[in-house]
C-alpha cells in the first residue's frame, strides 16, 4: 500500500478539554440509507449523512449504476429508482478503502441483471472477501475474484456476471459480522424463497431497522435473522432517513475527555445503538463514567449525548466475546485508554481485527510501543499494560495508512512528554473527515502537514 506524505504533529496538552461538539454523520448507517434509498419507490431525503471517503464512495457508486442524488442544504436527496431499476455500470466501479461498500455492493450486485465489477484501491484489494462471496455463491451469484496472500482465499477486483436467480439459503455465520449478514440480506431480496440466517453471537443490526423502517419485513430472533419475500410486495416506502452520529468516532473524542486534563466534554447526537456501544461498557468496566441522555423519538436509530465531567482514574479490564464483537472497531482507541490505566487490559476474541485496514492487532502493538508502553501481541489478543496515569513518551508513529492508528495516536500524544509525529494520516478522511477540527474545538493541538499538497 502505498503511503502518504501527510502527517499530524500533536502537542501535549497544555490545558484542559472542554466543550460541546458534534461527530460525522455514522458510517455504517450512511452505507445503508444511500443503497436502500436508492431501492426505494420515491425520492428519499436523508439528513447527516457521513462525509466520509467511504460513503462518498457507496454514493458513487450507486449514482454509477443510474440513481440520481442532490445534496441540498445539507440534505442528500436520493431519487430511488425501486428493487428492479438499477441500470449496468459503463466503467468499474472503484469504491476506495471501502470494505462495507464492496462487501455490500456485491450482494447487490450478484442479483442484478447485468455484469459489474467492483474494485479499490491497493489496500482494499488486499482484504480477503471470501467470506462474502462464498454464501453469496451458495445462492446463485457468479463472482470471481483475483489471488493474493492467502492461498485459496479471493481478493477484489470482483467480477459479478449477471443473475440467472437466486434462492434463499439457511447459513450459519463462522464469525458474527453485519457486512457479511447484510450483504446476504440485499441479496434476498431478490431471491426465491426465505432467507434464514444465524450468527455466534451479536452483531451491527441497522441493516434489519433500515429495512423494517421502510417496509420490509425482515426479523430478528436472538441470533436469527429471517426474510421471506413471500411477505413481501418488492416495495421500500420512501421515508425520510436521519443518521445519528458516529459513534466509533465519538469514541476518540471521549477517550480524550478521559485520558487527559479535562472539564465537561460533550458529544451531541450520537447512535446508541447495542450493538455499537461496546466501548462505552468496555470504559464502564474501567471506571470510566460517561452520562447518556437518549431521544426516544430519535427514528429507527437511538441517540443520545455523551457527556464526561472530567478525566477518570481508570483501571484494567477484561473484553472477551460477545464485548469485543460490540467494540472491535473501538480497539485502538480503547488500549490508548488501557495504557493510561492501572494493571493489565486484555482484548480477546479479537482474530477479526488481523483483517481490517491493516492488522490492527500488531498495529495498535507497534503504535502504544512506540509510546513507549509495554504490550503483549497474541494471534486473536492484544494485552496492555497501563502506566497509571503517567506521561507517555513522546513518540513518531507509523499509522500504516490506517485512520483510526492515526486518530488513536493523536490522543495518545496529548498526554506524551512532547511533541509526537504521526506519518501516513490522509486516510483519517475515509471516516472522521473533522477530527483535526473538532479535537481542535475541544482544546488540542493538533496541525496537519501535507508536503506533497504544497505549491512549488
């Protein structure tokens, strides 16, 4: 993967975090209200929608295969051209860094009648789709892909040949995860016959409230998930689509409430959903107090502000299972906050973060030890050994092209010993697009430099 030269130099902090701010629009809901807006019978307004790389490049995409979208004041309206209107591609379609975008995309696309291929860029291309593609096959789709790393396993580009029908499958999930679930739903709706599925244990469930929010009638059963389109009439209600904020990136703005100096810090409008506040129970478990006030009228989707009075004395904790699934995104925030605390933090069950963006087991090892805290790297654990509260050492860390390596650093480095240099930041942008600004708005220091941006 090719890097970029833009990095971040962030300065201890030299007084305290305060103020009220808001995060993008949530990611994973953006994915969902683009491509079930563009399915939908109607023009489909959504409000806060994630200006994000990755979503931008879901939208992209969906404008590629003939949906038309205007973004007005704000408000992104997707006229949806219904389940049957999707029209063949003229060029590949290149979705970034995006591994919901492929992943979802490509349970659309195997039911379409056209051929499509989907790609990104040198990063995504190297992530394994296998376990997509695979129960995609059981259903009738024809995608290949191209060799990589792991003999056996398949890589983007995808080439999907066109539909030839359907079916529903029953499938268990080896490993619980919502693109995997979701991308097998979009493909149900298309198929003959009921599709059942079953995962080991919780995951991200917006792809079902999305669905059930504009008429589809899909259903959740502890670890079941069912759709049979006998139920239904092929038809999604366009209703207007609010997205909450993003939690995953609410996250780094209270970790840095938490870890350094700080008065009240809030964060307003952020999604609640169960399956995405592990990390707000993980800090629980830590000590940590975080106040939530939920709108009950908030729509398909929970929201609240999140509020810290203040840093926390913090202690070690234990995430295993069902908790680390809930936070598997927060991980390397949360050793940030780990390696503030007291005693040993363990992060288990975590085999799933060796294939995101990079590895991130071994990348959240190499960026705390760069600060000079000890770890200890397993092949599905990441142990960290708190400091207690202690300065960290100042620090150049490599974030590998990952943006949340390079948001977690950013927070380690307010409470490092001096300056702190964190090279290959540009992806930050794929996600939290205003984390510069809104850490910025909290108090911190933190100045992006881009050589290669430069005029001359």
């Amino acid at each position: 993967m090719s890097k970029s030269s833009q990095h971040f130099i962030v300065e201890p902090l030299a007084g305290r975090l305060r103020g009220t701010v808001r995060v993008p629009g949530d990611k994973s809901i953006s994915h969902r209200a683009v491509i079930f807006g563009a399915l939908a019978d109607g023009t489909v307004r959504v409000d806060g929608l994630g200006s994000g790389a990755d979503n931008k490049g879901t939208a992209r995409a969906l404008a590629a295969l003939g949906v038309g979208m205007q973004e007005r004041d704000g408000v992104l309206e997707i006229h949806g051209v219904g389940l049957r209107g999707l029209t063949a591609p003229a060029s590949v379609l290149d979705v970034g860094n995006s591994g919901t975008s492929i992943r979802l995309l490509a349970g659309l696309l195997a039911a379409q009648p056209f051929a499509s291929e989907l790609t990104g860029d040198s990063s995504l291309r190297g992530r394994p789709m296998r376990r997509v593609t695979d129960p995609l096959g059981s259903m009738g789709a024809r995608i290949a892909g191209a060799s990589g790393s792991r003999p056996g396993e398949l890589y983007p580009p995808l080439a999907i040949s066109p539909a030839e029908g359907l079916a529903g499958i029953e499938y268990d999930l080896p490993v619980a995860s919502a693109q995997v679930k979701s991308a097998l739903l979009l493909a149900a709706l298309y198929a003959d016959g009921p599709t059942r599925l079953r995962e080991p244990g919780p995951s991200r469930d917006h792809t079902e409230r999305m669905l059930r929010y504009l008429g589809c009638p899909v259903w959740a059963n502890g670890p079941l998930t069912t759709f049979d389109p006998a139920q239904w009439d092929e038809q999604l209600t366009a209703r207007p689509i609010s997205v909450p904020g993003d939690p995953s990136s609410a996250a780094f703005l209270v970790a840095a409430a938490l870890v350094a100096p700080s008065d009240r810090v809030a964060v307003e409008d952020v999604c609640i959903n169960s399956t995405r506040t592990g990390f707000l129970d993980v800090l629980e478990s830590m000590g940590a107090k975080v106040a939530m006030d939920a709108d009950p009228d908030a729509g398909s989707e929970p929201v609240s502000e999140l509020v810290v009075e203040g840093a926390t004395e913090l202690t070690n904790a234990e995430v295993t299972g069902d908790l680390t699934v809930r936070s598997i995104d927060e991980v390397p925030i949360l050793a940030v906050v780990a390696a503030r605390a007291e005693g040993t933090t363990w992060f288990r069950d975590a085999a799933e973060l060796r294939v995101k963006e990079t590895d991130r087991i071994a990348t959240t090892a190499a960026m705390l030890r760069a600060f000079g805290v000890e770890v200890e790297e397993r092949p599905d654990a990441l142990g960290v050994h708190g400091n207690g509260g202690r300065p960290l050492r100042a620090a150049r860390v490599d974030a590998a092209g990952d943006h949340r390596i390079a948001m977690a650093a950013a927070v380690a480095g307010l409470v490092a010993d001096g300056p702190t240099r964190i090279d290959d930041t540009a992806n930050v942008g794929t996600s939290f697009p205003t984390f510069v600004a809104s850490m910025g708005a909290l108090g911190a220091s933190i100045r992006v430099e881009d050589p290669a941006a430069s005029p001359g």
